[in-house]
C-alpha cells in the first residue's frame, strides 16, 4: 500500500499519471463496496468537464455551432470511447490529449477561457508525456507561437512545465513495455480498419462491411477518408485549410506513435474477425480525422450540414460496446471472494481487478474490508 504523496508519484508504465490518482483517490475515503462507483463517476465527470471546454474552444475553428456540438458528440460517444475509455479513470490522458488538441488551437476570448486551456495542457501533459506530440501546434496553428491572444506565453508555459515534471520521473524509472512486436508496415492496414473506415460508418457497420467483404472495404475507406482531408485542405480560407491539415496529422501522429510503443503485431487485422482490444489507441486519431469533414460541412446551409449530422450519429450510436474489460470481474463478487479469504485467516488480498490479466490486481488489506 502507498500514501497518498506516493502514489501521485509514482510511475505507471514509465510516466506519471497524476490525474487518474487524483480521481482515484476519494474512493479511500469511503466503504471499499463504494470504490468502483465513485471512480466510474468521477471520470464521467472529468470526461463531461472536458467536453464543455472542447464546446468553447472548437469556437476558434468552426463557425457554427451544429458542427461544435458534432465534435463534443464524437468526444464522448465515439466508439473508441464508449468502449474503453468511459468511466474508466486510468484512461484521463486519452480524452486529455483530444482536448489539448483544441486548447492549442483555441483563441481564449477571457481569462477564464485561457485559464481552461492552461489547466487541460497542464493537466495532460502531468498524466501522459506524448503531449509532446502536440506542441508543434503552437508553431503551425494560424498566426504561429507569437499570435497575439490571452494565455499566449501561460498556455505554452503549462505544457512544458507538465512536461518537465513527466521527463525527471520518466528518467527514474523504466520505460513503458512493448506489448507485441512493432512494423511500420501495418500502420496504414490497422489506420484503415480502426479508424478510417469506423470514422465513416461507426464501429458496428463497418464491423459487418469488414466481415463481408474483408480488405477491400478498408481500402475503400481509406482512399475516401483521405480524399474528403485533400478537399478539405485545398478549399475555403486559408485558416481553415490550416485547421484541417493540422488535424490530419494530429491523427496520424497521435496513432503512429502510440503505437510504435505498444507494438503493432496485436492489432493487424485479420479477415473474418472483428476488432480486437486496443480502442483507446484510435480515440483521438479518429476524433481529429473528423475534424477536416466537419470543417468542410462547417456551413449554414446546404444538404452537406446535415449529411455530417447524420453521419455523425451513425459514428456515435454504432459502438459494439464491448471489450475484455467489460466482462468483469465483478466488483461486489471481488470484495466477497475477498472477505472469504480475510475470514480464513488472510492479512490481505490481491484479488484480479480486470478480466484475462494476471497484473491488474489491486491490494485490500483486510481491516479495510
């Protein structure tokens, strides 16, 4: 068992993880039987605090509000999320670094909006070191690093700072582990199956299309997905051109790297089998591969508004809801299983707290049961 102090500080997987401790925290302050309640709440609440900022600050890059609102629905119900990242509080930095994302692009019109954005980077970047993958922004966005707006040096200064903190703890301890081996060759056959083709049909159609027809459906996404980014990219003003380039290659980035850590052997599709584990990975790319879509039916009239809207609730609505994870074990059994053990004579316990792992065990010392 570690304090609290300790625990904020030590590393998961190499980094820090200070926000998923933050949020895990209360649940030692009441009944164990309360624990997985007050976590799955306290990340619905962060993820739904961070949406409302993604609504303010999409402002700088889209005109109208039914396309801010499309975004805020992909953050939250996009199928990535609503199968591994929803109530699960480990996973902050996934939605933290969507977030980023717009508060590097964003134009805060008050204090309140620059003291927002300063709090997601900084947030972040204490709760996963890939927002270093991010500050490129700050060069490429419109207007470059020196735009003049409020939070021009706060915003960049709370990255780094974020940042800095992440690089001593990752200098002390041991790196994150692959989990298979990893082929830049089957980046783009993965980027194709999980994420261009559920971007355009959601996770559920394209899993039918996938097993009905096998690899040429995912080319066929991806040829379409990256011929409406070139569209998007070469059409209407030049910000918005900008916008949507940069969203193009957040995603890629924000997919390849990941990846080249965890290793890619694990993901390859293979015909005849829908999606394995691994959705946290294409959250964000899928989120920003929207973004160049959106700006092109970013308009206030026209049929392409409204073909996006329902696109989008095909996107959103078409989750197949279920991974490893959520197939238990379940936590009141856990805690019965435990005090069983406790009774006969146990000090503590370290029962499993997720499905087919034999390392995601959680110590319960017995006089907390």
């Amino acid at each position: 068992m570690h304090s609290f102090p300790d625990a904020l500080t030590t590393t998961s997987a190499g980094y820090l993880h200070i926000v998923p401790r933050l949020l895990v925290e209360p649940a030692t302050w009441f009944p164990l039987d309360a624990a997985a309640a007050i976590i799955a709440v306290g990340a619905a609440v962060t993820a739904s605090l961070l949406a409302a900022y993604v609504w303010v600050a999409t402002r700088s890059v889209f005109d109208t509000q039914r396309a801010r609102a499309l975004v805020v629905a992909l953050f939250l119900l996009a199928p990535p999320a609503a199968i591994e990242l929803a109530g699960a509080a480990e996973n902050f930095h996934w939605y933290g670094l969507a977030a980023s994302f717009w508060a590097l692009l964003h134009r805060p019109a008050t204090r309140r909006e620059a003291v927002a954005a300063t709090a997601v980077v900084a947030l972040t970047a204490l709760s996963d070191p890939m927002l270093a993958l991010l500050l490129p922004l700050l060069v490429l966005r419109p207007g470059g690093l020196l735009r003049a707006q409020l939070g021009a040096r706060l915003i960049p200064a709370a990255a780094v700072a974020g940042l800095a903190v992440q690089a001593v703890a990752i200098l002390g301890a041991s790196g994150p582990e692959g989990q298979s081996s990893f082929s830049p060759l089957d980046l783009p056959a993965i980027y194709s199956q999980r994420v261009a083709g559920p971007a355009l049909l959601g996770d559920w159609w394209f899993g039918r299309l996938w097993l009905a027809v096998g690899w040429p459906a995912a080319w066929i996404a991806l040829a379409l997905l990256s011929a409406l980014v070139v569209r998007a990219a070469t059409s209407g003003a030049a910000e918005r051109r900008r916008h949507a380039m940069l969203a193009a290659a957040g995603s890629l980035v924000l997919f390849s790297v990941p990846l080249a850590i965890r290793g890619t052997a694990g993901m390859v599709p293979e015909t005849g089998a829908l999606f394995a584990g691994g959705a946290r990975y294409t959250y964000a790319p899928l989120l920003l591969a929207w973004v160049p879509l959106l700006l092109l039916a970013d308009r206030r009239a026209g049929s392409g508004r409204h073909l996006a809207t329902l696109f989008v609730v095909v996107v959103a609505t078409s989750s197949m809801g279920i991974t490893d994870r959520g197939l238990g074990p379940d936590w009141a059994d856990t805690l019965a299983q435990a005090r069983r053990a406790c009774a006969a004579g146990a000090v503590s316990v370290r029962p499993r707290v997720a499905p087919l792992s034999r390392t995601w065990r959680v110590t319960l010392p017995c006089n907390r049961l």
